[in-house]
C-alpha cells in the first residue's frame, strides 16, 4: 500500500502541504485526521507567510471521508446509527470540525490547489480556503446527500456566506457536479489554472501574498475572515481597529521607505508569540 500522510514542504514563504492518499483519491480516514492536526501544530510552530493543500497525483483534491469499511470512523458511525446515541454521532462530527477548524483558523491565507475531483469533505474543505485555484478538468460535488448525510466539516454553512443561500442549495440538495467554468461564475474559485498547473499557480499567488507585509495581511485577513459572521458596522469598527493596531507595529515605515527608494520591501518575519 501507498504511504498515507500529509507531507509538507517548503518554497521561500510558501508552505506545500499535500494530501497523500491517492489510492483512495486521498479521502480522509481516521489517521489523515490526525495528520491534519500534526501539520497544523508543525506550521505553528515555523509560520510560513502563505499555505498551499493540494492533493496527490493527478486524479483528485480530495473526496472527504473514507467510507471504506476499513475506516474506523465509519464503524463509530455505523455504531451510532444502530444505537440512535445523538452523543457518539455529535462526539465524531465535532471531532472533525475541530481538526478543520484549527487548519483554516490559521493567521495565514490558505490556498487550495483542485487538481481533480474535490468532492464531499474535500469540497468543504476547499470552500473554508480562503482562495482557490481549480484546473480546468477538476470538479466540484457536495456529494453526501448522496450517502444519506449532509456537510459536517463547516463547508455547507460557509458556501452559502460565499456564494448565497439559494446557489448554495442547489449544489448541496442535489449533489450535482460542478465544473470549472462555472465554478469561477459562481464564485467557487479565485482563478481557473492551465491543465495541470493548479499547484504552480497557487504556490504563484501564495508568493505574491508573501512578499507583501506579513502584519499587513494577517490583519487584513483577519477582517475578511470575521466579516462573515458580524454585522457590517461591527465588520467596519474591526477594519479601523485593525488598522490602528498595524500602524502602530510601524511595518509601514519598510513599505514606504521601500516605496520612496523605488526598491522592493524587505519586511520582517512575525515573531511566533505575536502571531
């Protein structure tokens, strides 16, 4: 069998971070969880200015969760089934929430390259990215309706904020698949890569970020993230706090000087503790 995992890797300020699975279409099993915890812990720990996920191979992003028997997950949730226990169903689904919730709540903008099929908790995954870069022969399905279950990974709830409620029901309630073209008319995605460059454009957009102020971003995204789920006078209070607070750690001062001396700007890393 193919070794299973999520392997991390380096390029400047951008972090890769691809899901080895190809075997299953790199759908998520219990011990894929634990390693989307384990790299999320490692990134902490050495904070990138930018992450990519991918998937392995050619063939898909990721296809969400193994229903393969062999998944333990699946026997606690066939288990939960037979019992009518809402207390062992609710314990597995926010086990999952949780491992996604602490990755996309990263301070960092995350890039999802689609190289393939990106269905059910892939999907979800990809919508809580805050960009994305699909290939022209990738496809998006909010498929669990078709096994008799519903988004659970927070991506039902974040697509309809992304692309409104009634576009949001009609991929979830039917499952239907979603091609590039009209993925990036509705919304789903930042850009449409050439055939197989989804990783080299995503990783392109990843250094673009980095080489702007990292203070900068972390605040500005933090707005865009919270503007979600606050009204919009407490989104724009947000904005001017924000702003205040990034005048006052003077990354400016490197822009702008950079700026007056027709140079690029070199700005500091962020210490681990602030971020």
């Amino acid at each position: 069998m193919s070794k299973e995992g999520i392997r991390i890797e380096r390029k400047g300020k951008v972090a890769i971070l691809t899901i080895e699975r190809p075997q299953r279409r790199n759908a998520f099993n219990e011990y894929m969880f634990s390693e989307l915890a384990r790299v999320t812990d490692e990134l902490k720990a050495g904070m990138p200015r930018a992450v990519v996920i991918t998937g392995s191979g050619d063939k898909a992003f990721c296809t969400g969760f193994d229903v393969n028997p062999d998944n333990p997950m699946v026997a606690n949730l066939i288990d939960s089934m037979e019992k009518k226990e809402t207390d062992s169903a609710e314990m597995l689904i926010n086990k999952l929430r949780r491992t996604v919730d602490g990755f996309v709540s990263l301070p960092i903008p995350i890039i999802a390259a689609l190289n393939g099929l990106t269905y059910g908790g892939g999907a979800e995954l990809a919508i809580r990215c805050d960009l994305r870069v699909m290939d022209p022969y990738a496809v998006f399905c909010f498929s669990e309706v078709r096994l008799g279950l519903m988004p659970d990974w927070g991506g039902g709830a974040t697509l309809a904020h992304l692309i409104g409620s009634s576009r949001a029901a009609d991929m979830i309630l039917t499952a239907r698949k979603v091609e590039a073209g009209e993925a990036i008319n509705l919304g789903l995605v930042n850009r449409i890569s050439r055939p197989g460059q989804s990783l080299e454009q995503a990783v392109m957009l990843g250094e673009m970020i980095a080489k702007n102020g990292p203070r900068a971003v972390k605040h500005a995204l933090e707005v865009i993230r919270r503007s979600q789920n606050l009204p919009l006078n407490r989104t724009l209070d947000l904005e001017v706090e924000k702003a205040v607070s990034l005048i006052v750690s003077g990354e400016c001062f490197f822009g702008v000087a950079a700026f007056l001396e027709k140079k690029e700007p070199d700005f500091p890393d962020i210490a681990p503790e602030d971020m």
